[in-house]
C-alpha cells in the first residue's frame, strides 16, 4: 500500500457493511468527564452511521455509567448499560470493560461481576496508560503513573486475563509503546489490542510532525513483532492527535490524505489479519463526522486487497473479539 491514495468512489456506490471495532456509549444520567448532561446511545450511533451499514460493533469503556456506589464495583455499572443498550440491536457484540489490572487483590471478583453483567459478551479489560511530562499533554482519564505498563504487578494481571480467555486493551500514547513491549513480552500468552494506531501526538513538544512521526514509528515497527499484539485503525481525532490544530475534516478524501501515513504505516507492520477499523465515537465526533471517517478508510482500503479489506472492515474484529458467541449460545 505504498501508492497514492485514490479518489473516493462515486458517492452512487453502495457503502459496504462494517463491524465497527471501538466506540463508547453512555446516557445523560452517567457521562463521563467532559461529556456532562449530554445522552450518546445505540439511537445516536446508529444516528451517526447515516448510509454506512453498521451490522455489529465493540463497545469500550470510557469512564461511563458508574454505579452509585463506592469501590471498583461501581465499574460494572457501565458494562451492564452496555449489555442493556446492545441487547437485540445488533450492537455491543462484544464489550471491554475497566478495571485496575495493578490491583490483583480485587481483581478476580470484579472480573467475576463485569462476566456477569456482560450477559455473556465480556471480551476484555482496557486499563489506560497514557502519560507524558508535557503540560500540554493530558494524561488518561485514570492518571496513570508513568511505566504503568511496565511494572510486574500490571503483568500478573494481565496474566489474570490471559488465564480467563479475556484480551488487554492498551490505551496510551507513542511514547508508551516500548512500554506495551516489555509487557507483552513478559505475559506472551497474552492477546494485546492496542487502540488508536498506538496514540501518535500532533500537539505541544510533538507539533514537529515528522520527528514525531519518525518515533511513533520505529515504536509501531518492534511492537508489531510480537505476533499476539493486535492494532486499531483509527482514533486520529483526538485534540492531541496527529489531526491536532486542523480544521473539520467534511471531505473524505482530504481525510484520507491526513491520516494515510499512520493508517498504511501501521497496516504494513501488523498485516490486515492483526488489524481492524475503528470510529473512537463519539470521541472523534469534533474532527469529522462517522461517515466520513469510514468513507475515508475506503478511500485507503482501495490499495488493498479484497480479503485484506474484509480482515479490516470486520473479519478481524470478529475473529478477535468473538463476535456472535452469546447468539449461537442463546440457539442452543
């Protein structure tokens, strides 16, 4: 996938059906962070896609729908909104949850009770890393310490997920993935999702675009060595993204120009069988609409095959996160 990418197929052709491999959920009553009084459900999802078939979907966690109570309980308050909104829409298939991985004391129970909550769909546990020293930089929503990742309390619980067939989402930013290495190289048996092509900043010390560029990369290069590491296509929107200072994106081909070298970067190093699309909505909602991000990805999906294409709109997310496993149950 090294030649330019295309033009955008005549806007009379049929969009073609996608899994969606990452977006949030959550009602007015429990927003998460910076998202306050506002509702962002399967109706609004659904809403977004417009014309884009959306046949199924993996919810992840951001911070939403919490329980009243007090303690790492109140965390499944929003897996059991996620199974709740999904149930019978055809969406939420699979749904990765939070919980602290250092705290291997608690974590067994409330592994227990996100499985329960789930009704049959828990598929992972994403536990934010993203940190950098830069003011301009906001750490994740958990405040993690710097080296989360690398720590060998983190290990055993990831190993807790290994042993439980559940995956580890990694969220962090590029400086973090020698981090995701020294992890996935101590839990091997892991399997490892990394979100948002790996976090490439745009902002503040990493406003030199090319230098940054130049490090994400060479980050993306060894982390792709290790066959259980998966990546997601996708989250570029962000403020301190690589997008970060850009206007609104409304034309998917201007799209596609911007966010083709992280896209083709990342593809290259993981192969389209380690890789899926993903929205990040509504996260992304402010750089361009759900439709022309995936009007964009087919835009650069035209340099690939036609079974590389189906691994990245939805034969890799479904493979990865089972998708369909609680309706074949259900039929027995």
């Amino acid at each position: 996938m090294s030649s330019p990418a295309p033009a955008f197929p005549d806007a009379r052709t049929r969009k073609r059906a996608v899994v969606d491999g990452h977006h949030h959920l959550w009602a007015a009553s429990g927003a998460p962070t910076g998202h306050e009084g506002t509702a962002y459900g399967v109706a609004e999802l659904l809403g977004d896609s417009g014309e884009r078939p959306l046949i199924e979907s993996v919810f992840v966690e951001c911070g939403a729908m919490y329980r009243a109570e007090r303690g790492p309980l109140r965390q499944v308050g929003e897996t059991e909104y996620a199974a709740s909104e999904g149930a019978g829409r055809g969406l939420c298939g699979a749904i990765v949850a939070s919980a602290d991985l250092s705290d291997v004391a608690q974590l067994p129970a409330l592994l227990d009770a996100h499985a329960l909550a789930a009704r049959r769909r828990l598929r992972g546990i994403r536990h934010t890393g993203a940190w950098d020293a830069s003011p301009e930089i906001p750490n994740g929503r958990v405040s993690p310490p710097e080296g989360l990742y690398r720590t060998p309390e983190f290990a055993r619980g990831v190993a807790e997920l290994a042993a439980r067939g559940l995956s580890f989402e990694a969220w962090s930013y590029q400086a973090q993935l020698g981090d995701i290495a020294v992890l996935t190289d101590r839990v091997p048996d892991a399997l490892i999702v990394v979100d948002h092509c790996g976090g490439p900043l745009g902002a503040g010390p990493y406003s030199r675009h090319e230098e940054a560029f130049q490090q994400w990369r060479a980050g993306i290069d060894d982390l792709a060595r290790r066959p259980n590491v998966h990546m997601k296509l996708g989250g570029l929107g962000m403020r301190v993204g690589p997008l970060a200072g850009r206007a609104r994106f409304d034309d998917p081909a201007e799209l596609a120009e911007a966010i083709r070298p992280y896209i083709v970067t990342a593809l290259e190093a993981f192969g389209a069988d380690r890789a899926m699309f993903e929205s990040n909505f509504p996260m992304d909602r402010g750089a361009y609409a759900y439709e022309t991000i995936w009007d964009a990805f087919e835009v650069i999906a035209q340099e690939a095959t036609a079974a590389e294409q189906d691994l990245l709109f939805g034969d890799t997310a479904t493979r990865v996160y089972r998708l369909g496993i609680d309706a074949e149950l259900d039929e027995r």
